[in-house]
C-alpha cells in the first residue's frame, strides 16, 4: 500500500499561505518568515480540502467512540429471541404537528408458511422517548459509573422499544452494539500503530544511522515481510490465542500480532529520513562532544521529521483497522463477548443472513468511512509534512 | 543480467527459508504437539490408544526431538514432496490441497490480468484526459477501490446479486460440474464464474495501478521526446502507444511485486464469503480444528506461490526494461 499518491493531484507548493484578501496576501508575505514550522505545516495542511474533511470525520470518529456507552441506548449484551433479527424500526420525532419524540411497541409474528419472524407495529399504543434517560449501567470513559443514556424509553424497557438499526439473530441491538465496537476498532488500531511505531523508528533508526551489514540485513528483512503474503500468517499466529484467554488478554495479543504489519513502511520511512539527516553538520557536531549514537539518533535526528511519522501512523491506521477486522471476520480475532466490527461482520458471512437481513451489513458502512478519512487525512498530512519543500 | 537473475533468485531462496521457519513456528505455536491433539480426538471418538502406539508415533515424527531437528526433519520431508499427513482429515495433504492450490493459483492469476487489463487504459486515460470529468469519475473509484476491504466488497456483492438479480453470488463452478472431471466445458463453465473474484479481489490492485499509470504517464507527457514526437506529424494515437505509455509501464511492471502478496492475502478472505474451492476455506479450517500439519503446509505453499509469481514478474521485468537488463 506504499504507493498511494497525492489523492487529488493538487498539491500547491504555495509560498504564501492562502487568503482570500489580495493586501492580507502582501502582509502574508513577511507573515510567512516569521511563521513556526508548526504553524506553516497547518497552513498547507489547511488547503487540502479532503484533508480536511477526512480530520473532521477521523476526529467524529473518536468523539463517538469515547461517547460510545452514552450515546448507546440499549445493552449490547442483552440477548432475546422475542425481537431477534427485527428490521431498522424508525422513531417518530412529529405527533400531530407537534414535535414529539415516540415509537410504536412491536409484535412479533411467526411466518406460517416461511417461518420467518415477523414484526408488526402497534400504532395505537405510543412509547414516548426521553432524552438523558436512564438505562443500562456502564462506566463513563471507564471511570465515572453512571446509567444516562442519550435516549431511552419511558415506560417500557428500551431493549424492547427502539431498533435505530434493527436487531441480529440474537436480539441484540446492532445500533448500540455497533457504537461499541467502534470504539473497540478504532483504539486497536491504535494501540497497534503505537508499537508499530516504536519498532519502525527503533530499527529504521538504526539500519540509516549505522548503515553497511546491519542496514543490509533490517532491509532484508523488511523485504522477506513485505513480499509474503500477510493474511494467511497472522491467521496462524491469531490461532494460536488459546480459546480459555479472558477478552482483555485476547484484545492484547491480537494487537500485537496486528501491530507486526504496519511497522515495516514507516521503518522505510525513518531510515531514509535518517540517511538524509546522518551526514549534517549539527550531527557531528553532536559526535564530536561525545553523544552516543542512540541519542543523536533519537535526540537529534528523529524530532527532526516528527510529522512525516505521524504522517506514515495515520497511513498506517487504516491497515491495522482492516487487518483487526478481517481476522475477526474469520473467527480468528477477537471473539464474544467482545464486540468489534469484525466480530459484528461474522455474523453476516453466509448468504442467508444477508439476504434475509441485510440490515446486518451496516457495520461495512463504518469500516469503508473510517479508512477513507484515515487515507485522505495521511495523504494531506504527508504533503504538509514537509512545509519548505 | 545473470548477477541481477543472482540477487533475486539468492533473495527468493532467502525469503523461503524464512517463510518456511515461520510456517514451522506456526506449526509448534498451539500448547501441546499434534499427537496430543490426535489422540484426545482418538478417544473422544471412543478409540483406544497403546502407549507404545504413542510413542512410536512420537519417533515416527521426531517429536522426542529437540526443536531444530524437527524443523529439519519437516523441511527433508517437504523437499522430498511428503507434505505429512492431515489428522482431522486422517488422509495425506498433498491430496486436500491439490486441486485446491491448482484452483487458488487461477484466481489469483485472474485476478492480476483483471488488474492490468483494467487499469492500463484507465490509467493512460486519466493521464491523458488529464482533469476531466472523467479523470475525476476514476479517482473517485480509486478512492473506493483503496477503502473498501475485499471481503467487504465480496460481501455487498453478494447482497447486490441476490437482491436485484436473484442470484446467488459464489463458488467456481455450476453444480452440475463441481464434481466432474476436468473438460473443456468444465474450463469454459470456470471462466465464467471466475468474473466475480477477478473484480472482487482486482479493485484494490485496479485502483492503486490506475494512479501509478497516471502519475508516471504524466512525467513522461511533458517531456521533450514527446513534443518531437509530436512535431514529426506522428499521430496522437500512435505517438502515445508508441513511446511514452511504453515507458510509463516499466514501474507498472514492477508493482506486481506488491500486488501479489495483497492477492493472495485476500483470497483467503474473499474465498470464505464466495465459498471458492480454494485453499482460503480449507486453512480455516484447518486452524479452527488445530490441524497444524496442514494449516503450516497451506501458509508455507501460498508463501511459495507470492515468491515465485514475483519472480517471474521481475524476471519480465527484466525482459521489459533493458535499463535493468544491461545496467547490472
């Protein structure tokens, strides 16, 4: 996936960042010498527009994730065969001209002639809907235990009363769920990328600082990772999870051996950076007064290209994401009681389901978003990394 | 040329070596070896087992061994072609791959000639139309074609296909040929069903090949052979096919390189939700059930397969360029 170019095609090299106003363009100019890097890297990062966009959306997608418990209104755990695979069931918000947030109770019916359930909406009878309603309890940001929900149902149970997105074969709400396991998605990725970034600045540092048979053999080795095929490896290693490991221990080990696939691009990264950088004065300079090679690789050298690693992290984002999902997806990954789109993506793996409830599609929805934005974010972040080029 | 032909093929030794160590890794990775395994399910399905039977079966294997001579012992039986016995299968793996590795092989391969035939017209078009609106329409798919995941597409086509057009979406063959011997209307009956994975496993690669051509096709654009060119009166057509496309391919090429590992990768995947006669269902399996054997066999042939599709790209590669050719 190294190849990705320049999305759009337009990456301006402007001198001047953009105004709108010709004479603030003037001031601009001198505005320009005195600027920051930090400040010039966001001026042209400014200008990507689907950049931008993809910051925006990468940035909801956190603030869902971190909100995921409270914006959830039904236990994602909470099975019952009575509502299992309901259809999406839309919430009234008007009730006669008059703004009101309700929904019908529904009745659940077998098929006689196909056996399939059937749902049946009683329109006589009105469940309103609160707004910050009780319901099922969890620990806000893991810490605070609370049981404020954005929505619920007054009166009757919300588990048996809103279906924002319809119900899987157990009765499981897919919209909670599906909030859930955003939040487990997103924070495997990157907790993966963090020890894919320390493993490719590590080695990258040390093959382009030292150079000759150790640069040789980490390029090799890179190499050897990248030209074998990945899927079918980790697979391997994820089978080897015992089936009796708690969630949490299952969630770690996953995102190591997740973690493994994302470090050899940005070791690339680093070790050109680093050759680039190895032969300046300030470097040695820095020899000379007697400073190890690990810290003028680390002191001196990294800090120097900080935004071409986050560039490569948020590049690297999407794999992990994909590579967490699809191992779930295989029954490899995380496994339930853990919810994570992968794990939600099982579900939907054989032709029955998807054609009897295509509802359970929805969580491809957030996959493909996320590794858009991931994608255009890195791409604009990559071009505005270098602000003097 | 025969030292470049060298390197890679010393590189191609050296990745299968370490592939073949990981695959052994794998197979050592679940607690307990598979003779445990075997015998729990030898008893599980009411059969006895002697304890010489076991330990003979443990010599048999070298599992009284220390580590690196069962290693050398697994890998003397590969290259001796005894690829070992599945024991949830209780028949030789030679025999489950087979047809499979056979069938897994054409998909892929479908799937690279989708790419390629798909993307080098789109790509000297995008390049050439540069900024149109259908330059803009192509990068949009790219975008799409990047993002979505394969089994994700394979998915939603599934979906697609029963729902607007009542067809189920899936496998290689019709039910009449699954079991057929191999014919001429079995192959022809294959082609047509092969049309879906190509797609399905070719978008990411399509999309990422279209912005390689572009972006190479547009370097050489502006470039002073081609206004010559131009100047002698030779005809557009004729002048772009002729010199700049042919030397924007060159990189194009090359990317097989990476393209086929991320093919075979998804195979995998993408052959659970299309329920292919691939390997991809079969190492699934193989792992839910702890058959190591086969499941280390499966990752060390598909490791195999990238290895030397690679080669053979670089050595068209070679072929294609002669700055490679004579450079070395």
């Amino acid at each position: 996936m190294g190849s990705v170019q320049d999305p759009a095609g337009t990456t301006a090299r402007p001198d001047v960042p953009p105004t709108a106003d010709p004479a603030e363009r003037e001031e601009g100019k001198d505005r320009i010498y005195v600027a920051t890097q930090r400040q010039l890297i966001w001026w042209r990062f400014r200008k990507h527009k689907l950049a931008m966009a993809g910051l925006v959306v990468v940035a909801a997608f956190y603030l869902v994730a971190i909100a995921a418990d409270f914006l959830a209104y039904s236990d994602p755990h909470d099975t019952s065969a009575q509502r299992a695979s309901m259809p999406p069931q839309p919430i009234s918000v008007l009730d006669g001209g008059r703004p009101s947030l309700f929904t019908h109770p529904l009745i659940g019916q077998r098929d006689l002639v196909t056996f399939q359930r059937t749902y049946v909406a009683d329109e006589s009878v009105k469940i309103p809907i609160r707004l910050f309603a009780h319901g099922y309890k969890y620990k806000f940001l893991g810490i605070v235990p609370t049981d404020i929900h954005l929505i619920g149902a007054k009166g009757a149970p919300t588990e048996n009363s809103i279906f924002l997105l319809g119900t899987d074969e157990l009765g499981r709400d897919i919209f909670s769920r599906l909030l859930v396991a955003t939040r487990t998605s997103l924070f495997i990725g990157l907790a993966g990328v963090a020890i894919g970034i320390a493993l490719g600045v590590i080695l990258g540092g040390i093959s382009g600082f030292y150079g000759g048979i150790t640069d040789v053999v980490i390029q090799r080795m890179i190499e050897i990772l990248r030209s074998i095929p990945t899927i079918p490896l980790w697979m391997g290693v994820a089978a080897a999870v015992p089936h009796t490991w708690s969630v949490e221990r299952v969630y770690f080990s996953i995102t190591l051996i997740v973690s493994v696939i994302g470090w050899t691009e940005l070791a690339r990264v680093v070790r050109g950076k680093v050759l680039q950088i190895r032969d300046e004065d300030f470097v040695m300079a820095a020899e000379l007064v007697g400073s190890k090679p690990r810290r003028i690789i680390f002191v001196h050298i990294v800090p120097l290209f900080t935004s071409h690693i986050i560039a490569a992290t948020t590049l690297a984002l999407p794999l992990m994401i994909v590579a967490e999902t699809s191992l779930s997806f295989l029954g490899l990954g995380l496994r339930a009681p853990a919810i994570s789109w992968g794990v939600m993506l099982q579900q939907a793996q054989n032709i029955q389901t998807v054609a009897l409830a295509p509802w359970m599609l929805v969580p491809v929805i957030p996959v493909v978003v996320a590794i858009l934005a991931f994608n255009f974010l890195g791409d604009g972040l990559r071009d505005a990394a270098d602000p003097y080029s | 040329m025969l030292r470049y032909i060298a390197r890679r093929l010393a590189l191609g030794v050296l990745t299968m070596w370490a592939l073949s160590v990981l695959s052994f890794v794998i197979i050592q990775l679940p607690p307990g070896d598979f003779i445990t395994s075997y015998i729990a399910r030898l008893s599980q399905s009411g059969g006895t087992s002697a304890v010489e039977e076991v330990a003979g079966l443990r010599r048999a294997y070298g599992l009284d061994q220390p580590m690196y001579v069962q290693y050398l012992k697994w890998m003397s039986q590969i290259l001796h072609g005894n690829l070992g016995m599945s024991f949830s299968e209780n028949r030789p793996v030679a025999d489950l791959i087979g047809e499979r590795l056979l069938l897994t092989t054409v998909v892929c391969v479908a799937a690279i000639v989708f790419t390629w035939a798909v993307a080098l017209p789109i790509g000297i078009y995008s390049a050439v139309r540069k900024y149109s609106m259908g330059d803009y329409l192509w990068t949009l798919f790219g975008f799409f074609g990047l993002a979505v995941p394969s089994f994700l597409l394979a998915l939603v086509l599934m979906y697609v296909g029963f729902e607007v057009f009542g067809v189920s979406v899936g496998g290689l063959f019709s039910p009449a040929f699954e079991t057929a011997p191999w014919s001429l209307a079995k192959v022809t009956d294959l082609l047509k069903h092969l049309i879906i994975p190509a797609v399905v496993l070719g978008m990411a690669g399509t999309a990422q090949l279209i912005r390689v051509m572009r972006a190479n096709l547009l370097d050489e654009l502006g470039k002073p052979y081609v206004v010559t060119a131009r100047a002698k009166g030779l005809s557009e057509r004729r002048l772009l096919i002729k010199y700049p496309v042919r030397v924007a391919m060159n990189p194009f090429a090359s990317s097989i390189a990476f393209l086929f590992p991320q093919v075979v990768s998804s195979t995998i995947i993408v052959s659970i939700v299309l329920s292919l006669p691939t390997v991809g269902p079969l190492l699934v399996t193989s792992l839910q059930t702890q058959d190591m054997f086969l499941a280390g066999t499966i990752v060390l042939l598909l490791g195999v397969l990238t290895i030397v599709g690679t080669l053979i790209s670089d050595l068209i590669l070679m072929w294609l360029d002669p700055r490679i050719r004579l450079a070395v």
